[in-house]
C-alpha cells in the first residue's frame, strides 16, 4: 500500500482502454492542424507563382504585406499541431526537397513557354510547387 490518499489501485481494462481511446483522439485531433498547415502552404504556393507570372506589379506592391501574413499564420498553425506523426517528418522533407524541384521546373516555363497574363495554363504550371503539400496532407489525413 501507498501512503497516496489520492492513489486509488491500479486502473482496470475498461478505465486503461478509455484513457488510451482518449488519447489516441487528441492526438488525432491535432494532426488536422499540420494538415491544414500542409494545405495553407500548397495553397499559398501556388497562389505565389500564379500571381507571380499573371500580376507581376501586383506581387511587387503586396510582397512583404504577405509575407508578414503568412509567417504569421504559418506561426500559429505550427504552434497549435504540437504533436506530429513520425512518417510525417519524413514525408515533409520530400515535400520540401520536391516542392523545390518543381519551383525550377515552374520558373523556365513561365519564363519561356507562357505568355504573359492569366491563363489556365498559367494556374496549371503555378500548381506544381504546392502540389508535394497537397500530397502530405493527404498523406497524413489517412495516417
């Protein structure tokens, strides 16, 4: 015996499997928001080099007003998903090391092959570097 007057025995079965259940949901609960950060940043990517191309002055005039922003934002996201899966670490270095690839395969395009202005073209090309994101988060959404 314990001299605990808070200690009540050993929990049984059904007390551990609740707490675990618990647990596991709370776990599960905050990896949507490192779901939701991996979507924010295919988003915001994708928006980046459409407008980058389309509205170049626009992207002149309002560059650091979003970079603020999106650090800001970004900043929030990482601090509420305390918890990230372990695959997840490794699935985000590829989306990072991919992402940038394809940065080098979005620029020259834009560059050379598109005309300038908006087009569906235009949105297609700027998809590809935030395309990796959309993939993790999907990933992690079904792990």
């Amino acid at each position: 015996m314990t001299s605990d007057p808070y200690y009540s025995g050993d929990p049984g079965p059904a007390e551990t499997l609740n707490e675990i259940s618990r647990v596991h949901e709370q776990v599960r609960a905050r990896r949507w928001w490192y779901v939701a950060e991996a979507l924010l940043m295919s988003c915001s990517l994708t928006l980046f080099y459409v407008a980058l191309h389309a509205w170049p002055d626009l992207v002149d005039r309002w560059f650091l007003t979003g970079v603020v922003v999106m650090t800001a934002v970004f900043a929030l996201l990482g601090w509420r998903r305390r918890s990230v899966p372990a695959p997840a670490q490794q699935w985000e270095g590829r989306a990072l090391g991919v992402s940038f690839v394809l940065v080098f395969v979005c620029v020259p395009v834009y560059r050379f092959l598109l005309p300038d202005g908006f087009s569906l073209w235009v949105v297609l090309a700027g998809l590809l570097p935030g395309l990796p994101f959309a993939v993790l988060a999907w990933k992690v959404g079904r792990s």
